[in-house]
C-alpha cells in the first residue's frame, strides 16, 4: 500500500516505533502458541530425556 510513493507504514510509523509494536506482538503469539502446542508423544518425550542426559 503506497502513499504518494511512499510505502504507507513508512510513512506513517518509523521503524522504531514499528519495531516497539511489533517486539512485543511477536513475544506475545510465541507464548499462545506454545500454550496452545501439546506436548510431544510420551516416547518422544523419552528420546528427548535420553539424548539430553547423555550429551
């Protein structure tokens, strides 16, 4: 979306200010996301604990 040749956003929100939105949008939707993931498979789970404790 362009505005006199500019992009809008560009124009219209810097990019600190973009990034002090976006920052906490992306921290936010990792921690729902994550919520929202079930855990892996018990024998998954297993192989995980394994390869973690030997290494």
């Amino acid at each position: 979306m362009f505005f006199n040749d500019v992009p809008f956003f560009a124009k219209y929100i810097p990019p600190v200010g973009s990034a002090l939105v976006a920052a906490p949008a992306n921290a936010l939707t990792n921690i729902i996301v994550s919520l929202l993931t079930p855990p892996p498979p018990k024998h998954v789970q297993d192989l995980l604990r394994q390869v973690h404790t030997s290494a």
